[in-house]
DNA sequence: TCTGGGGTCCTAGGACCC
DNA sequence: TCTGGGGTCCTAGGACCC
C-alpha cells in the first residue's frame, strides 16, 4: 500500500498558521507578482473562486473586505513544507516527496496493518507539530492513493482519510471519480475522452489497450493498469538531479528598455547558476527567451529565443551572466515592449566530470572560488548579500508582492517587528 | 489597466550511419 | 513496373504534473 498525503489548501493554510484569526475566513494567495490566484482556503472555493483567476477580476469583493488576500511567500510555504516532510517520514522511511505540498509514503514493507488509524495519527501530528490541516489516501498504486486522497478531502471531512484497497473499494471510487480528476489525465485528454462517452476514472479502464495506447500512448496505458491496481509507477526515493533548470519572470509593467531587461536577465541567469551549484551540475546550453504581452491586442506580439553553447561547460554565475547578455543582444529588438524574460540552462551533467578543452584557461577553477564564498555567505545571511554586479543594486522592482506576510520562520528580524 | 513559474516524458519525423 | 534493412541521434511539438 503507498498513502498520498498533501496539505490541505496548503499556501493558503501556511498563512493561516501564523495569523489564528484568519481561521475561516475566506483567503487566497496569488501568483509571483500578484497576477493571478493559485491557493484558496475552502471558504473562498465556497464563494466561487477559480484557480488561476486573475486577481482584478475578484477586485470588488476584496474592496468590499469580503475576501483576504495574499501575495506569495515561497520562503514561507517552503520552509513549512521541510518541516511536514520531516513528520511525514516518521510514518514511514521509504518517502517520495512529490511537490512542495505532497508526498508519497510507501508501506509495502508493513503488512497488513490498519491504514484508516495509520492516516488519522499522520493528521493529527502534522496538525499538532505544524498547524496545517493535510488529507491522506491510501491505495495499492500510487494512481489509486491520489485518488483515495482526493476521495478523503471531498468526503471523509471528519476524519480526513480514505483507504482503497479492495476490489469492490477500487470499483466503488473509480465510479465516483470523474476523468478529469484522474492523475495524469489533463484537460485535452479528458476533453477528448468525455468525447467518447468516457465520464469516469472506472469507464476509462474499460477502454481497450489498443485503443488507450493509439490516442494516449503507453502514458495513457499505465494509468490505466495503476487504475486497476498493477503498480507501474514507482516510488522515487532519492530526487532526481534536474535535466534543465530555468529562472523567469513577468515584469510589473512592459518595458523596451535593454538596460532592465539585461539586468534582471544577469539576476535570471546568477539564479540558474545558484541552482546549478546546489545540485553539482555544469551546463552546456543556455538558452534566452523574452516576450511581449501575449494580452495585449493593441501592440504586435513579439516572442523569440537564443540558445548559446557554452564550450566550456560552467555553473559560474559570472559565465552565465556573460552568455545571458550575448544571446540577449541577439533577440532583443528596441520597438517591442517586453513583459516576460527568462534563462534556462540546459545540456546538464555533473561537476566533476566536467570535460575540458584544449583552449580552457583555468577561469573556472577561480570562479568555483568565488562562487563557493559567495553562495555560503548568501546561506547564513539571507537573501543574496553578495551578487554579481551587472544584476544590479535592488532586486526588489522586479517583483510586485504587495501583500506578502512576513518570512515567520526564516527571518527573525521580520518576526521581531511583527511582535513589536 | 491588470493574466505565474518550473519541471518531465513521449512521439513523430528528419538526418544521418553502415 | 520494380528501388533494402536496420539502426541512432536530435528536435519540435504535444501532453502531463504541481
């Protein structure tokens, strides 16, 4: 049996933490730059919020104080998301941590043991230790634990637990899980499959192999056995190293002025190659890209990218800043107003098998120096103390957070004005 | 007026090899 | 008229996830 256990609403739940007295009231927390909503409490699900609404449309109802609002406060909810994982890994070694919200636990290993019990002691130490309600499904793959886990949050409000694991249980919650609600069936597959009269998760597996496997590819075929109980996703352990790594952002406003981009492309680049170091990789592709509004009718829209091959294969934020800004002059174009730009460092292997080259000048090495100071004296001082100069003074024009909560559990400065 | 960010996998088709 | 067989690698595009 594998659990799949998420925090409820978790962003919006993270906030609600250090501010009791946002306890049901309806909450949202909005996208990087307050674009759009991506987190609602239940109460604002209640009151017809969508996901990835934008936030001028629910305008009026914050104006008239119906609806609390927050920017994102990713230090926050990521710093909360260790501490859940630390919990959830006492209930059982063998983790799969799946996104900053989630993960799957895996106890096969435990016999047969009763799961109902198991998932309420996880929900009650996760909500004693760290204050966020989470939901927990089980079932023999991890397709059918997603789907106990959605079961448990729509149904089981009480106890906040669903188990799958008998045939008669699979049937029973596949026919009340409509497709679209299947992990790994997205909106064009269901869009295609309701087409063919398929409604539910249970209808899906009574589809022929050739048939899945023509339109959905063997993708499709795995769900399908995952439906009836065949594992055949397994468990990921050890996270993965990363095959490409990208930084971007929308800016506030549109702006043709090279300096900006240039300068928040160099923070865009200095960022991929933070990440790149974190996870001992080189990379031997940088790619640029930028574009205008893709909303804006009344302007022509302008979209367009350049990939640079590094020869000599680097994590250097000062390379990547310098490879950034060559591929940028190439794509940039004065007459456009630019709303989004971006760096993605791809062709990824690890640093220690960095290959040379008969003109390497031995740079690298000195930059590794610096690079390693430089990332350890971010690490115990906060936020980016040390940056390389062509990313600027400020990097806080970048990003519209109007409405973001303190840093609570990483800052204690911010906590400290906040008791004040 | 205002619309997020960061990933992965699979397949088809083209270019190339012997 | 008839035009081999068996591969690999790369890329673009389409699907998905949170």
């Amino acid at each position: 049996m594998y659990a799949l256990v998420d925090g409820n609403n978790f962003y919006a739940s993270c906030e609600r933490v250090f501010k009791p007295s946002l306890r049901d009231k309806p909450i949202v927390v909005l996208s990087n730059n307050d674009g759009v909503i991506v987190a609602r409490s239940n109460e604002a699900k209640a009151l017809g919020i969508k996901m990835g609404t934008p936030i001028f449309e629910i305008n009026k109802l914050v104006a008239q104080g119906k609806i609390l609002v927050f920017s994102s406060n990713y230090p926050l909810y990521g710093d909360m998301s260790h501490r859940m994982m630390q919990i959830f890994s006492e209930f059982s070694p063998d983790m799969e941590v799946y996104s900053i919200d989630e993960a799957f636990l895996d106890f096969s290993t435990f016999g047969n043991i009763d799961f109902k019990k198991k998932g309420i002691d996880i929900k009650a130490k996760v909500q004693k230790n760290i204050g966020v309600p989470v939901s927990v499904g089980f079932g023999q793959t991890k397709t059918l634990a997603k789907i106990a886990n959605r079961i448990a949050k729509k149904f089981m409000t009480n106890t906040g637990v669903a188990v799958i694991d008998t045939p008669k249980k699979i049937e029973k919650a596949l026919k009340m899980t409509e497709i679209e609600d299947v992990w790994g069936i997205g909106r064009r597959y269901s869009h295609f499959l309701k087409q063919k009269g398929v409604k539910t998760a249970w209808d899906f597996t009574q589809l022929s192999d050739t048939f899945i496997k023509k339109n959905m590819s063997v993708v499709g075929l795995r769900t399908k056995e995952e439906l009836l109980g065949i594992s055949c996703i397994p468990m990921e352990f050890v996270p993965p190293t990363r095959k490409s790594i990208r930084t971007a952002r929308t800016f506030v406003a549109a702006t043709n002025s090279y300096d900006f981009v240039a300068e928040a492309v160099a923070n865009f680049a200095a960022s991929c190659g933070q990440k790149l170091r974190s996870q001992q990789s080189v990379a031997h592709l940088l790619t640029v890209f930028l574009r205008t509004n893709p909303f804006d009718k009344k302007n022509p829209y302008y979209a367009n990218s350049f990939t640079i091959q590094i020869t000599e294969a680097s994590s250097s934020s000062i390379d990547l800043i310098q490879h950034a800004h060559k591929a940028l002059q190439i794509i940039f174009k004065k007459k456009y107003k630019y709303k989004k730009a971006g760096v993605m460092v791809s062709g990824l292997q690890p640093d220690k098998h960095r290959q040379l080259t008969l003109f390497d000048d031995g740079h690298y090495q000195k930059h590794t120096k610096v690079m390693r100071v430089m990332d350890k004296l971010n690490a115990e001082n906060g936020y980016e103390l040390v940056k390389i100069g062509a990313q600027g003074a400020s990097r806080a024009k970048l990003l519209k957070q109007e409405q973001r909560s303190s840093r609570y559990t990483t800052r204690w400065d911010e906590l400290l004005v906040i008791k004040c």
